[in-house]
C-alpha cells in the first residue's frame, strides 16, 4: 500500500496525524462494510451522521465554543481525505454540513443563530443542505430566480432550488435567494416551515449512498430572525464554495489513491501468459503515471492547506486546485478500472463506485470547465464565462 511517496506525513504534527488516522480507523469500521450495499440499493447511510458528529468531523474547523472541533485546515483536509476513501456521498455529508452549513452560519450569522443551530450541526443532531443551483442556474447561480419579499413580519420566500445533497432529509437548509434590489442574501429555511417541501432526486448512477433533492419553497414565511444579516451578493455562496473545494481537492486523493492501491495490489497478484500483468510496462505505465500525479496533488493540497491555515489562499488557486485534485482521482480511476480487466467493473472491488461518484465531484461545486475559466481569467485578467 502506498499513500505517501514523498513522505509528506513528516510535515505533519502528531495532532493531525492522530486525528487522520482515528478517522481512518471510523471509516474501516464503519464505512467500507456497509458502503458497497448501500450505492447497489441507492440508500445513503444518513445514520452514520451522528457518529461523524462524536468524531468531530462536522464542523472541524469552527471554534469548539460553537460545538465544531477547532483543527486547523490542514486536519479539515485530512478528515475529508480519509472521508472519501470510504466514499464521496460520507465526505460530502461533512463537506456540505462543515464548509456548506455551519460556516455561513458562522461567518455571516448573528451570535444568536450560531448559538441556535451551529452546535446542533455540530454533533449530527441536525442535518444541512445549501441551496444554491436552481433548475435553470448551474453554473450562472448570479441569475438565480429565488426571490423574497419583505411581508413586515416575516419574509416571503418562493422558487426553487435543485441537485441539493441531504435535501429530503434535511433539518435546515441555507437557502440564497434575492431581495426585491436584486441582492443576493442568505435565509435559514427550516424544514417544517409552511409550503416547505424537498422531494427526493432519484435513479443517480453517481453518488447512489448520498440523497439529492430539490428544495421548493411556495409562499414559504420565513421569520425575520432567520435572515444571515453580514453578507450581501454573489460573494456570500462563493465563499463558502471556496471552502468546500479547498476540502474537496483532499477528499478526493482518498478515492484516488485507493483505486490506485486497489490496482496495485491486483495487478500484483493476476496472472497472464504465466506472469503477474504487474510486470508488463503498459501496466507498470499506469501505475507509475497515477501515482506520480496523485503525489503531485498531494503536494498541491498541502501548499494550499498551508496557505488557508495563514489566510492566503485565494478563490483562483482553490478553483485549479479542485480541478486538477478531481481530474487526476476520476483519472486514476479509469486507469485502475482497466488494470482489473472485467473484475474492475465488481463491487468486490471500490474502483467503479469511485469512478461513478467522481463523475459528480467533477461537475459540483463548480464544473472542470468553469475551473479553467476562473484560472483563465486570474491569469490573463479577461473572464470568458459571458
Ligand atoms: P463574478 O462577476 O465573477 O463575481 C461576482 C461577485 O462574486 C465574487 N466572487 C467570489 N468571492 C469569493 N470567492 C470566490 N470564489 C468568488 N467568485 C466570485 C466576486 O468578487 C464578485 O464580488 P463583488 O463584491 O465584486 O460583487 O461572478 P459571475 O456571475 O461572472 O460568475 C462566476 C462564478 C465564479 C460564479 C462562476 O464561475 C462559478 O463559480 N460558477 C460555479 C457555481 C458553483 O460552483 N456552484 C456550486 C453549487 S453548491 C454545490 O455544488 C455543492 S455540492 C456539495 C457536495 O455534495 O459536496
Ligand atoms: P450547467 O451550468 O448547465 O453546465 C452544463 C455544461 O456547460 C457544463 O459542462 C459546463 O462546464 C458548461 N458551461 C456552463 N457555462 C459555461 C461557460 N460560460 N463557458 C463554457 N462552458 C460552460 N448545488 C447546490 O447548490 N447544492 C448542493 O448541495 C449540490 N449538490 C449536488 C450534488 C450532486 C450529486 C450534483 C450532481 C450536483 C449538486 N449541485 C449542488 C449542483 C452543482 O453545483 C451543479 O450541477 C453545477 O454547478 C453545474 O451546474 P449545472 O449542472 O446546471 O450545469
């Protein structure tokens, strides 16, 4: 088995290394016995919610006094790492609950608010969803349609929101919406609120163990007190996107390397024309290629875990960080699936459920091509999205 080529767990502290690989030792015991059952029967073990929330994995980062764990971002990036090795649907719960949920609350919520509902998310007691992508706004979330208007006592809010992990089964959802001055703002929408519903988003081929939904808001009175007031515009969703990429660019190395070592390990063992297909170079190519780009990923997740640690990370090298990390894991994906012949396809085998899952992970939080364009215009100051 090899995870650390360059030895990168010598840059690490104990702390994070303990933390790592007590999340490790969860996922082993609780993920990888349940996890292939799960994606055949598209069921998410939305249970195992409560455990992550006794590990500590909600809410690493957000200070203990509000329930979260206060790691550094480098841990955040490690727990998501171990996370996904299990599979994408565990880490994007936390990721959605952590980077999604809990920080905007935190960030752009009242003390009252954080008080209410942060150590709720924090300990699994409540569920998060953020609605952001609505039916006709993927990649253009600025044009959203959701709108509310101020009743005088309440708000009133109507549209909706689509592709949203933990929707049906949502406690609270962060919604973005626009205010009669076309400001983008943030409500909490609570799932018993009156016109409030969350149908479910069925026959995924990806992401099977994780629930999607919608969220559909008609005529939805949401009280004053549930309005985010520290954040106004476009930037608000986009902020905590660039934490959920930042985690997403780890997460990722966890499905990449264990295709990778799933690979390894077979490839050493199967025999054809009376030798291991370990030792053909087309095969030795691959796993020579895999793990010199997923080494190379490795190293770009820790510069920038250093960066967020010191508060120099910027939008622009989240975005080519998150696309490269995806690209190079769905890659070594493929490659795996190949190394194992027709075995790859198995669910004996995790290679074609990560395969399946980073399909999703390369078009959420921002798709492959929308990356590039942000990395485009860092670099040349020209933005060709319009
Ligand atoms: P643009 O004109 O570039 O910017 C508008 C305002 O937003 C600010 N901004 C950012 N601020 C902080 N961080 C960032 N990354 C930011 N990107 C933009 C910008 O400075 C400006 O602020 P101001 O104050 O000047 O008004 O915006 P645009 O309309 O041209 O759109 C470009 C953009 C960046 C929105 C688009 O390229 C993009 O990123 N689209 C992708 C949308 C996306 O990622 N959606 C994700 C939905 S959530 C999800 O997928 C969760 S999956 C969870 C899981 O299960 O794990
Ligand atoms: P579109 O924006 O319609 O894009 C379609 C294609 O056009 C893409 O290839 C894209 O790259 C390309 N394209 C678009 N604009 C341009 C351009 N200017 N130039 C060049 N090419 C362009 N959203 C949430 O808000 N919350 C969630 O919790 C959430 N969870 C999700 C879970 C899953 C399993 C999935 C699959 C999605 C989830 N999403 C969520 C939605 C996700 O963020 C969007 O799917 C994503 O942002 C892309 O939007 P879209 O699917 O509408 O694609």
């Amino acid at each position: 088995m090899i995870t650390d080529y360059f030895k990168i767990d010598e840059l690490l502290t104990t702390e994070q290394k303990l933390i790592r690989d007590s999340v490790k030792a969860w996922v082993d015991k609780n993920v990888l016995p349940i996890i292939d059952d799960a994606n055949h029967k598209h069921e998410s073990p939305i249970y195992l919610i409560k455990e992550m929330g006794e590990l500590g994995v909600l809410g690493s980062f957000i200070p203990e006094r509000y329930g979260g764990s206060g790691f550094d971002q480098i841990t955040y990036g490690l727990i998501m790492q171990e996370l996904e090795r299990g599979d994408s649907s565990i880490r994007s719960t936390a990721s959605v609950q952590t980077s999604l949920v809990m920080y905007p609350i935190f960030e752009f919520g009242t003390e009252e608010q954080r008080k209410k509902y942060l150590p709720k998310l924090a300990s699994g007691e409540y569920i998060g969803a953020f609605g952001l992508t609505e039916p006709n706004h993927g990649s253009d979330p600025g044009s959203m349609e959701t709108r509310f208007t101020d009743k005088g006592d309440c708000y009133l809010l109507n549209g909706a929101k689509m592709w949203i992990t933990n929707a049906p089964v949502c406690d609270i959802a962060v919604v973005w919406a626009k205010d009669k001055e076309n400001r983008i703002k943030a409500l909490i929408v609570e799932k018993d609120f009156e016109g409030f519903s969350r149908p479910e988003t069925l026959k995924k081929w990806s992401l099977r163990a994780s629930v999607t939904g919608e969220l559909v808001f008609d005529n939805v009175k949401v009280p004053k007190e549930n309005l985010l007031p520290n954040i106004s515009g476009l930037k608000g969703p986009m902020m905590c996107l660039n934490s959920a990429r930042y985690g997403i660019a780890w997460g990722v190395l966890g499905a990449g390397f264990d295709c990778f070592n799933t690979a390894l390990k077979y490839s050493s063992e199967r025999q054809q024309f009376n030798k291991p297909i370990a030792s053909f170079q087309l095969i030795q190519k691959k796993l020579a290629e895999m793990l010199t780009d997923l080494t190379a990923a490795q190293l770009m997740a820790l510069r920038i875990g250093q960066l967020k640690n010191e508060n120099k990370a910027t939008p622009a090298q989240i975005s080519m960080i998150k696309r490269n990390n995806v690209n190079t894991a769905l890659k070594a994906a493929r490659e795996s699936r190949q190394i194992l012949g027709a075995m790859g396809i198995s669910g004996d085998f995790p290679i074609m459920r990560h395969m399946m899952n980073l399909e999703s992970v390369i078009t959420y939080e921002g798709t492959h091509d929308i990356h590039l364009l942000i990395t485009g215009n860092d670099i040349t100051g020209i933005p060709a999205f319009k």
